[in-house]
C-alpha cells in the first residue's frame, strides 16, 4: 500500500511538484509574515527593554509604543522621582518618529538624548566616532544600523527635511536605533525643557515591582511599566496585527485544501481504469479512499516542508541585509502543520469519496 502511494505521489512529477510549491507558497505566507510580523515587534520590545532601566515612567493615558506621545512631562520632575523610595536615578528622554524614504513603514523612530546621563544607564560605548554633543544637528546609529544602511562616520541623514551629522556609532542597541540631543528633538516639537518618558534606575536590593507600587501612589495621574513587562505589552497593543494574521492563515489553509482538491480530483479521473483494476482484484472501498487520502496527505506534508525550508532561507537573507527579525515559532510551526494536513485530508475528501464510489464494470471500461 505504502509502494503504491510513493509510486502514484511520483506518477506525474510535474503536476506533483505544482501542487506541493502551491502549498509550500501557503506555508511561506503564513509562516514569514506571522514570524515577521511577531519578530519585529519582539525585537523592538527587547531594544526598548534594553534600556538600562528596570522602570518606564510615561504620561497617564499612553497609549502603545508609536513614538507619537506628546513632551508634556516637565524635566524637573526628576528630583522628585528620584526622591520615591527604592530610585537611584532617572533620566528624561524625548521619543519620536519621522518620514523617511528608506524605511519599509515609511517612518522611523528617533531617540532624544542627553547623552551624559544617558550613556551610563544603558551602558553605552561609542565605537567609532564621538559622543553627541548637548545640541546641534547630530546623530548617532547603532553599529547594527550602520551595516544595514551602509553609514560611515561624517554621513548626512535626513531628519524634518534637514540632514543631520552622523557622529558616531555606539553599542549595544538599546531604544531607537537613531539617537539626537535632546534639545534639538525639544526645539523642533516645542518641548522645551520637557520628555515623553522617563527611564528609572531601582536602587540593588529593591524589588522593581514595589518601587514601581510606591511611583504609581507618589504619581497616580502618569503611567509606570516595568521593562520586563514591555515585549507583553508590544504584541497585545495592536490588536488588529492579531486579526490579520489570524486571516492569513485560515486564507492560506484553504488556499492549501484546493490545491489539494484539483490535484487529487484529476489523479482520480486519470485513475479510472486503474481504480476498476483493484476493485476487480477484491481492494474494498474503504482501503481505495484511504489510498487517496494518503496521497493529498503526503502532498500537503511535502508541501509544509518545502514552504518552512524556504522560510528559513529567506529569513537568513534578510538578515544579511536588514535587521529585521523573522521569528520561527514551534507554535507557528505546529499550527501550520495541523492546518495544512487538515486542509489535505479535506482536500483529498472528495476525489477519494468518488474513487471509492466508482462502479467497478464502468471503470474497466473507461478511456
């Protein structure tokens, strides 16, 4: 039986070879936009998580992580913050984002710094270049960035229709991959002397949740989030991300279950006669089905397998030039296993039912 399954699965290589890259593109599409969609997101969360800091300090009524948030907190809030039992330091940043012509988004976001209080929260090393200075029309780039983009030191980047300065390149990366003074970033929305956020240093041998307790009471109107808590929050803050994807998949499955379908349907009526022959020789009905069924399944199998191997070879060239993240999950993964085999066997439903309904008589006489 197993015999007679490889050897059909490989009657009409071509035709076979359509059916299982038809299913390998469904894979693709669920597999590298979930992964590329959740990568992303991830890989963001952990740049801003990598931060330094233990606590998020942002205005009340916040909402995700847009880069679009007002400067409405006043700078000289830091002495009263740091004055909360539990803080050792705070340090108040600006964060935006631009229209840029290099970007798949079409935005980017930006990081507004002082660079003396901030380099030594995240520990930040300058590579190649210098420091930002207090202000000026001046940035700095992660080295990641660099090699993405092809930067080098002394190289314009255009930030509001006016090239800024590259500067320098620092390490690790930690928040928007594109840093500026902080003065400059006020100077341009009109935050003087203002952040959007504030990054928060718990004193060794506090409990980062306590602190954040006794923040929320000494400023119950504004908004505190542990860092750990931020790649949680980044994949539930669009919730229609989630929809979409959900879409995908279940367009792909039945993509997928009719490839399967017009393959084993036209394998049946090419079969006709060879169906007659094993009905004649005794093959009962159930195990003539079971036959069809076997064959979409192995298809769909071949099929997953082709679509993951060419996920991870995208994966691997995208990151040779971008530093966009593609996240393999095994949940992805199995889900996309247990959809494309339910949509073989669905698939294979139907031409299996008609190859065990055919008259055993009428099938030896068919051209």
């Amino acid at each position: 039986m197993n015999n007679l399954v490889f050897s059909n699965f490989l009657h009409r290589p071509a035709r076979t070879a359509v059916s299982v890259a038809g299913i390998a593109i469904g894979v693709l599409l669920i597999v590298f936009t979930v992964g590329l969609a959740n990568g992303s997101m991830r890989e963001r969360a952990q740049r801003e998580a990598n931060v330094g800091a233990e606590i998020f300090f942002r205005p009340a009524g916040s909402v995700g992580f847009s880069g679009k948030e007002a400067f409405i907190l006043p700078l000289d809030l830091t002495s009263q913050i740091e004055s909360v039992e539990g803080v050792e330091r705070a340090v108040g940043i600006g964060q935006t984002t631009v229209e840029v012509r290099d970007s798949n988004t079409g935005e980017r976001l930006i990081d507004g710094i002082v660079y003396e209080s901030y380099a030594p929260m995240v520990k930040m090393e300058v590579i190649e270049g210098r420091t930002l200075g207090e202000t000026g029309d001046e940035a700095i780039i992660d080295t990641a960035f660099q090699s993405q983009k092809g930067l080098k030191i002394g190289d314009p980047m255009r930030i509001w229709e006016r090239d800024f300065k590259i500067v320098g390149t620092y390490e690790p990366a930690a928040g928007a991959r594109v840093k500026i003074p902080l003065a400059t970033m006020q100077d341009q929305l009109g935050g003087e002397d203002k952040a959007t956020a504030f990054l928060i240093k718990v004193k060794e041998g506090f409990d980062e949740s306590t602190v954040a307790e006794n923040l929320q009471r000494a400023f119950p109107d504004n908004q505190i989030l542990l860092t750990k808590d931020l790649e949680e929050l980044y994949m539930s803050a669009i919730p229609a991300l989630n929809v979409m994807l959900n879409v995908i998949i279940g367009v792909a499955a039945v993509i997928s279950a009719l490839v399967v379908l017009l393959t084993m349907y036209t394998t049946v009526t090419e079969r006709t006669r060879q169906i007659g022959i094993m009905k004649s020789l005794g093959m009962q009905n159930h195990s003539i089905a079971w036959l069809i069924t076997q064959e979409a399944l192995l298809i769909s199998f071949s099929g997953i397998v082709l679509g993951v191997v060419l996920t991870v070879l995208i994966r691997a060239l995208l990151g040779l030039v971008t530093t966009l993240e593609v996240e393999l999950s095994p949940v992805v993964l199995l889900i996309v296993l247990v959809v494309g085999l339910i949509g073989g066997a669905f698939g294979g439903l139907y031409p299996a039912l008609r190859a065990a309904r055919l008259d055993a008589v009428d099938s030896l006489s068919y051209e």
